[in-house]
C-alpha cells in the first residue's frame, strides 16, 4: 500500500497505545495470560483447587490404599466416636455400628460417587447444552419445540421416573448416570438457549453472518465460548444435586447397592444414627459440601479468568475489588 | 454515470410484531426502496431513528429476506443464489458496524478478528502463512501495528476497534460497503481519523460505500449522492451538493434547517423547527407520510401519495422527491420558514 | 486587562448576575490503579440567563464536573477541593443533608438518558409531582394540578390525559421534555443539562433546544449545558469552557473562542468537523487519543496530541490565563474580555463584569500561526 495509507498509521499510533500498561512480559500481551499464576494471586481459587487436586487423588489411588479395612467388621470396635487414635489410625474418624472404619470408607465411597455424579454431569451439559445453544440460535419451532420437552421433563417427577426405570431394568451404575443425566438435561438446556437467544442478535454474530458463515460454524465459535463458563459455574452446582439424588435412589435400594458405598448412601444410612453417633452422616455430608464448594469457587474463578473483559479484576489487590468502578464516563 | 454496480427496486420489508394502538401488527419498515450505487461511489442515507435506514442496511446484506422487490448486483440477484454462489457473493458486499464494542467478540483477539472471514472462504488464502502475511497488510492499512494482531479488542480504543471493524470488512476484498454509522459512537477527533481513512480507503481500493448516519455534516463530507428515508420510504434523491444547498422536499428542508451548524458568525439563522415526532410506523398517515408535520401540507396530500417527480439537476444528474409541492428555491425555503415557526 | 474589569455599562440588568461560581474544584476517583484526577482545578461562573456550555470529548471530566456540582457523585468519587458557590452558598462545605435543600428549588439537573432517569412504575404525574410535595408540602391532589400545568409549560400535548401515563408510553422526545419538566419544576436557579439531546434525532433535538431557551429566558435561568456537539453549542451557549483530560484550557464568549481559538485543542477539534473542507478532501484530525486518567503527564495534559510542543510544554504545565486581546472589529463592547481573578475578588460587584478569555497553554499567541 502506499503512504495515504500508512499515514494515519504513524499518527494513531502516538500517545494511547503507547502509555497503555504493557504488563508484565508476553503474558497479557497476546490475550491468553499464564492461568496458572492468575490462580495463585487468589487465594479462595487456590484452595479449591488444592482440595479439589488432593480429593481427587484420594478417588483414584486412595481404595487402593484401603485395602478391605472399608468392608472389614469389627463389631467390639462399633460406633467408636472420632478423634481418637486409641484404637488405631484408621479410627480416627470413628467406626459404624458394625465396625468398620468410618476413614476407609468416606475414601472407598468417593471413587464410587465420582464414578456415578461425574459421568452423570458431565453427560446432562454436553447434551443439554448444545441441544439449548442450537435452540437459541435457530430460535423459532426449534426453540418452542425444546423448551416444551424440556418443561415435560422438568415436570415429571424425577424419583418416580428414576424408580420405573431402575426396577424395570436392574440399578446398575449405568443406568443411574443415564437417569441423573436426563433428568438434569432441562437444566442446562434453559440456560444455554436464553443466552444463545441473547448472543445471536449481538453484532458480532450478525458480522459473522454477513461473511456466509454457517449457523454451526458461528454456534462453534461465537456462541459455545461465551456460554460455557456460565454453564460449567452451573455444573459444579449440580454436582452437589446429583449426588444427593444418587443417595436418595440408593436410600429406596435402586441406587448403589451394598456392599459398594457412595458418600450419598453413607448419608442416608447413617441419618438414623444422628442421635447415637452423628458422624455416621455428617462426615460424608461435609464431603460432598466441601467437594461443591471448592469446585463452585473455582468454576466462579474460571469464568472471569477466561473472560478478557473481566480477567483485569483477579490481577488487582484483593482488597480494592469493592471499588471497582469504572474509571471511564458514560459515552456521550 | 455508467451501469450502476448495486441495484434496488422496489424493495419491501414488513415485520409483524405486537399489536398497536389501532390493532395493526404489521410494521412496513421498507416500502418500495429505490435506489443506485455506482463503483467507487459514496451513497449517503440520512434519515431518523425508526425512518428504516438499518432495515435496509440489514436487507442489501441479507440479514434479512424481503418481501418484494429485487436486489441486483452486477446483473444478478443475490436473494436467488445459494451454495457457492452466494458465498462468493458474501465476499463483495461487507459492512462496518455502528459500535466498536459489540461488534467485535471479546474473546477473540484482533487477528482472529481480522482473519475470521476466511475461515468461512478458505479458498481466499489457504495457506496459514499468507493469512498471517494479508493480516498485517490489513491491520498496516487501516493504520494499525502488526504487532497489534495479538491484542484483545478491549485493549484498543474506540477509534481504534473501529479500525479493526473496517479491516475485518476489507478482508474479503469487497466491491461495496456498508457503513452503518460508523463514526456517530466515536469522539470528533478521532472520527476525522476515521472519515480520512474511509476517504484514503476509497482512493486506493475503488470501493464503492453505502454510508448511513444521521449526521447530515458528516455526510455531507464524504457522500457523492444523498437518499433522505422518512418512514420506510426514500424521499429524496440527487447529488450532494444539490440535496443540501437546494432541497425540494419539505422534510429534507426540515431535517437540513434542523440539524446545529458550526456558524459562529453571530447572525441567528431562521430554523424550521418541525412540530410533533415521527409518527408511528405502524400507523403511517395516508396520503403522503410527511404530512402530518409538514407545513405545506393540504387535502390532496392525505389523499394521494405523491409520485416521485424527477428533474435535471443543473450538473446534469438526476432529482428526485417525492412531494405534491416540492420547494423550488432557496427562497421558497425562508417563506416556508414564517409558516412553520 | 484592568481596563476591560472597569469598562462596565450601566444599563446591564440583573439578568447576566452570577449565580454559579465554581472555583478550583477537584475530584479524584479511587479506581484498582490507585486514585487519579478525574477533575483538576476547574474555575468557571455561569449567569443568570445565559448558557454556559462545558464542552469536551467523553472521559474529559465534563460529566464528573457535572455531577459535582449537583452533589450526585458515585461512591468511589470524592470532592478533593475547591468550591461550588451558588448564590452565596458553597454547595461543596455542605453535608449530603444539606444539600437536599438545594436540589429543587435552587438547581435542577437534566440527564442524557430519559428512560432511565424516570422511574417506570409510577405515573409522570407523580414524578412530577414530587418535587412539590417534597419542598412545598402540597397534597397529592394540588401536586397534580401543578403537574399538569409543567406538562402544558414544556409543550406536553394534552396533559390532563396524559399526567396518569407511564413513562414507557411516552416518546424519547416527550421523556425529555417530562425530564426538562421536573428539572424547572420549583424555577431552580441552576438548571445543569448532561448531554440532553444527544439521544435524540435532530427535529427533536432541534424542538428540545427551543424549550430549554425558552424556560432560560422566562425564569432567567443559569444554564450549564454539558454537550461534546461543538455545532450545539455554536447555536445554544453564550460562554464555552473547554475540557481535555480533567482540565479547563480554554474559556471564554463562544463567538471568541471559535471563531480565534487559543489553545491547540479547540483548534484542533473545530478544524476535525468536516464544515470548511471540500467534499472528500482531507480533514485536519487530532492524532492519537486522549491519555488515561491514571497517566496523565507531569506538563500540560495536551501534549501528546499537540503539534506546537517544545520542551516546556513536557515540563511545566500552562496555568489558565487571560489571553491578550487581539482587536476584532465588530465586537459589541459588552463583549470586552475581563480578567477571571478580578471576577473572583469583588464577588458582590461582579454582576456587571463579563467573563473572560483564558487559554491554558504556553503558546496561546501563537497558534493561528500554525
């Protein structure tokens, strides 16, 4: 080109790129910083994702670990209250009416509970959203035809589906992620279509359109970015649904069966104790608590750390996040 | 001029929407559009909100379908291409957006940006290197670094995303644009940037500009003809000069007589000041849409809408309003004044 | 410039008497970069039925300025000095509590957006009205009947039909007007104006600017008009001071300033409106953009941008003084430029002075030589 071009070039160039904040090396430069020092900078993130590593760990090689002391009984060493390691380490966290080691089982029950509430989450927001975002887009019949299935299934009983279907065919883990999931499919699909249906009137899609794009191709790269984080945040709540449900379904006897123990089954087993011997519940209970709170926290995290718009905040000192007006006037 | 690049005929876009006061639901956003655009020429649109300037923007990029009328383009209509067809098609006509902000996705960064029209025409640069190269040629000549490209859009000012937006519509090197307001959310000096570049842009490429706004001075600087639209209808036609400094029809008057000028002479000009706002485009008046705040308006006006009469301009080309009793002179124009204040 | 101060007429009525005078204000933002200054010793009087118009580009400051002076700044802005004197009374020595006296019956403000400044639950008649119950302790009823008659006053078609209307069933036209209605609702003395047409087309625009000359001139209103539109203030403002970056620099009548502009700026912004220039021909812009709050350089603000900087302009930034006179012929000798210190000094004898021209820059002589 020749210099009427380049001309405005030079002179833009002056003043406001220039003194902008260059941040620190190549990091903030290309749009895609370091995630792993973001997480550092926020402590709460940090955390989470610390416990949600060791949990994790304790899932895949912890059973291993266990041995049968989670199977073993032990009925002179029944219902021991926790805390104390007169009777050896692996009552630290007390024992049940028959014995056995309340430590060995919260960690045999976590692989069995990821086993099913993993699957079963992670099947509901694939399919729910992609069927919401292609709902939202194509608005229309589409639309009207999804939301309808979708308040069908939202209406129908959920434990009284769950239950035709696991006596009908036998309860196992299988069929209970494929029950969870579709139960929890209307979920995301309600999200996933009302912001698509927002997104596909926004400018930047309808540019997209004015080059021939293909609705996929725009859905693919316009849409599911923007929607996903807020799905994934959602995801990490029904997390914390789909394992109690799985325990309600194993409390009826169609979920889980024994001698196999899920953190839900533990919670429902032992509510009969709570008088006599609380830890019975409340243990698993605070595992699958503080399991939903870390991952909550750090789906929250994730979202403003994918999102360039709002990533500015985690790289400010925690204590100014109150005051953080914008600096700008409104745009005449 | 020659054998217009860009055709409109009778053009017509009716959305259905809820009910208005009078029960009618269906909104004629477009109502016999007209109108040409020569290669390499500026064709200014003026007109108010809701007049249907964006209808039609969104129409000519087949954004939306319209009900009647043809579109054509180099002797063909786009609306009955499909395939290949329309998507070599898509690469001649582009268009720039109004806001910097919501035009460009924020999760993208300026050269995912400036690159993004070829992932639906790949043929256009296959290799991943020339994409880079044509990138930095791009970002260079709407006056932005290569070293850019791997910014974010938040990171740009708004001058400068909306350099972004016009080098994303060069990409697929297209005869006309679309420019709907492409300086009113910008800062008056950075919009001088942004008319200099459009101008230099046009120069170089031979691009022809289809350049919406309602700031009658800006288009006044860069268009060669104007259409004024009032309700879904084109009002006025002809060459630039000729439109501003001689307008026939009353509206056009108005719309010029109303808009703030720079004059700091001292000496108060007379002002039409038009009564009442634009009426609802459910309900247009019948007769001529214009009637209800024109001030020349008599029976016949309600009655029949006016055809559009066309005249010689003195430089030769074509005039065209569509009015019962076009305004003749300039003189016409400051009598027209004491009946209206 | 002594001469001019003196060179007072005696037939000047109370009409163009000071009612605001705004001296050194300045605000500071606290924002996630440490605290910046939004608003920086900022000095301008506005009279009794003129407009005085705060022109800028978005982010100077102007709406900040605005908004200090009506005493509605968000939680993370503070009034980090100076004074808001109307009428006699700093507005910026009073607490929140105070103030509410003020808002009403001595200044009125108008905002940009009429959709959001109007509640949507309740009727325009009760938000009209509100404003007299609240100050004159009027019933509902009387409330309306006053109401109605501020709709008649801003040309409301129909009130008596209309008072019981949400404001969504009004036009963006009509929203103004009902937001212009509630502003001279109690004859304020000030009537602050934020951008009040630029969501508006031009005949409407044209329609509100009528009425807003219009209430001036009956209740010899002060009007702050805060506009980035040169062309409307051009049309609507007697006096024009010029913001950049948080700062004045420059002030002055406005057939003055834009017709001879002393600082690179405004010259810069009148060459950038494509007016003068032939169809298609180059425009005169201001490279670059204006700087961020938080890197506002040591020297003069404009800097960056200007075409006539030299070293001192990098260090030492250029105080707002009265430009030189330069003779224009045909001047109305009530015109006569007045140095802003003496307007400060003799307050009680300033309803005969005029306002003058300052410009804050080191080359104000010399810009026309560019």
């Amino acid at each position: 080109m020749t210099s009427s071009l380049t001309e405005p070039a030079a002179q833009d160039q002056l003043p406001g790129t220039e003194n902008r904040p260059s941040g620190k090396g190549n990091g903030s430069q290309d749009g895609n910083p370091n995630l792993f020092r973001l997480l550092l900078k926020d402590r709460f993130a940090t955390v989470s994702a610390v416990l949600l590593v060791l949990i994790g760990l304790t899932a895949v090689i912890g059973p291993a670990l266990m041995g049968d002391l989670a199977t073993k009984q032990n009925l002179l060493f029944a219902n021991k209250a926790p805390f104390s390691l007169a009777h050896g380490w692996e009552y630290v966290l007390g024992s049940d009416s028959l014995g056995r080691s309340m430590l060995a089982r919260l960690v045999v029950a976590s692989r069995t509970t990821f086993s099913v509430a993993v699957p079963a989450v992670a099947v509901a927001l694939a399919v729910g959203s992609l069927w919401g975002v292609w709902a939202g887009y194509h608005r229309g019949w589409r639309e009207n035809v999804s939301m309808r299935i979708a308040d069908v299934i939202m209406s129908f009983p959920s434990l009284l589906l769950a239950v035709v279907v696991l006596y009908v065919f036998s309860p196992s883990a299988g069929n209970i992620v494929l029950i969870l999931a579709l139960t929890r499919i209307p979920i995301y699909l309600r999200t996933a279509r009302a912001e698509s249906a927002e997104l596909q009137s926004r400018t930047f899609v309808d540019a997209a359109r004015t080059f021939g794009a293909r609705p996929n191709a725009i859905i693919g790269r316009h849409v599911i970015p923007v929607v996903l984080p807020t799905l994934l945040t959602l995801a990490t709540l029904e997390f914390c649904y789909v394992m109690l449900a799985e325990s309600s379904l194993s409390f009826l006897g169609i979920g889980i069966q024994p001698p196999d123990v899920s953190w839900g089954l533990m919670v429902s087993q032992g509510r009969q104790y709570l008088q006599t011997a609380w830890w019975l519940s409340i243990f698993p209970g605070v595992a699958i608590v503080v399991t939903t709170i870390a991952a909550n926290v750090l789906a929250a995290w994730l979202r403003i750390a994918t999102d360039p718009a709002q990533r500015w905040r985690l790289a400010l000192p925690r204590k100014r996040l109150i005051a953080r007006i914008p600096v700008k006037e409104a745009k005449p | 001029m020659s054998e217009p690049l860009l055709q409109v005929d009778g053009l017509c876009k009716t959305f259905h929407v809820a009910k208005s006061a009078r029960g009618n639901t269906r909104l004629k956003a477009l109502d016999g559009i007209n109108l040409t655009v020569g290669r390499g020429e500026t064709l200014g649109l003026v007109g108010e909100s809701g007049c249907g300037k964006s209808t039609l923007a969104r129409t000519l990029m087949m954004l939306e379908t319209p009900d009647e009328g043809t579109v054509t383009f180099e002797g063909t209509n786009p609306f009955g291409l499909r395939g290949k067809e329309l998507l070599s098609w898509r690469r001649r006509v582009q268009m720039v957006f109004q806001d910097p902000f919501a035009s460009l996705n924020a999760r993208m960064n300026a050269g995912d940006i400036v690159s993004e029209p070829w992932a639906t025409h790949r043929n256009l640069y296959p290799s991943s290197r020339e994409r880079e190269a044509r990138v930095r040629e791009l970002l260079h000549m709407v006056g932005l670094r290569p070293s850019d490209a791997r910014k974010s859009p938040q990171e740009f000012s708004g001058g400068q995303r909306q350099r972004l937006g016009i080098a994303r519509a060069l990409a697929l090197n297209p005869d006309v644009i679309i420019l709907d307001e492409p300086v009113s959310a910008l800062d008056l000096s950075v919009q001088a940037q942004i008319l200099n570049l459009l101008n230099d842009l046009q120069q170089e490429l031979g691009v022809s500009y289809i350049f919406i706004s309602h700031d009658l001075t800006v288009v006044r600087h860069v268009a060669d003809r104007v259409a004024v639209m009032y309700l879904g209808r084109i009002i006025e036609t002809g060459a630039t000069e000729e439109v501003f400094d001689h307008p026939r029809h009353p509206y056009t008057a108005a719309l010029m007589s109303a808009s703030p000028k720079l004059d700091v002479t001292g000496v108060k000009r007379d002002r039409i000041v038009l009564q009442g706002e634009l009426p609802s485009p459910l309900d247009p008046p019948s007769g001529c849409r214009f009637r209800t705040r024109c001030w020349k308006a008599q029976d016949i006006c309600a009655e029949v809408a006016p055809e559009p009469r066309v005249t010689a301009a003195p430089d030769g080309g074509l005039r065209l309003a569509e009015c019962h009793f076009p305004l003749e002179t300039v003189k016409g124009l400051t009598g027209a004044t004491a009946t209206a204040g | 410039m002594k001469t001019a101060a003196q060179s007072v007429l005696p037939g000047q009525s109370r009409a163009h008497e000071v009612v605001l005078s705004v001296r050194a204000l300045a605000v500071d933002i606290r924002t996630h970069r440490g605290t910046v200054r939004a608003v920086n010793d900022v000095n301008f009087e506005a009279r009794a039925g003129e407009t005085l118009a705060l022109l800028g580009e978005s982010g100077c400051g102007k709406s900040m300025t605005a908004k200090a002076l009506a005493g509605i700044m968000d939680p993370v802005c503070d009034l980090a000095g100076g004074e808001v004197v109307l009428n006699g009374t700093d507005l910026a020595a009073l607490t929140p509590k105070e103030r509410l006296k003020f808002a009403g019956p001595e200044l009125g403000i108008v905002f940009q957006d009429a959709l959001t400044a109007l509640n949507p639950v309740y009727t325009v008649g009760t938000q009209l009205g509100e404003a007299f119950r609240i100050h004159r302790g009027l019933g509902a009823k009387e409330a309306k009947v006053q109401a109605i008659e501020l709709m008649e006053r801003v040309g409301i078609p129909e009130p008596e039909s209309r008072v019981n209307s949400y404001p969504h069933q009004f036009s963006g036209g009509m929203r103004q007007r009902i937001l212009i209605a509630m502003a001279v609702a109690l004859n304020p003395r000030l009537l602050i104006a934020d951008e009040p047409t630029t969501a508006l087309d031009v005949t409407v625009q044209a329609q509100i600017m009528q009425l807003l000359r219009k209430l001036r001139e009956e209740g010899q209103m002060a009007v702050v008009l805060i506009t980035h539109d040169l062309a409307v203030v051009a049309e609507e403002a007697d006096s024009v001071a010029v913001m950049y970056a948080g700062n004045v620099v420059e002030c002055g009548p406005v057939s003055e300033v834009f017709s001879d502009p002393r600082h690179p700026y405004t010259k810069g912004l009148l060459e950038s409106v494509p007016v003068h220039v032939g169809r298609g021909a180059r425009l005169l812009s201001i490279a670059g953009s204006p700087p961020e709050l938080h890197d506002i350089p040591a020297g003069c603000v404009y800097q960056s941008r200007c075409p006539l900087v030299q070293d001192i302009c990098r260090s030492e930034r250029p105080q707002l003084l009265p430009v030189t006179d330069r003779p224009v012929n045909d001047r109305p000798v009530d015109d006569r430029p007045v140095d802003l210190q003496d307007d400060a000094d003799d307050y009680a004898g300033a309803l005969l002075s005029r306002p003058g021209r300052a410009a804050a820059c080191h080359f104000s002589e010399e810009i026309n030589n560019v």
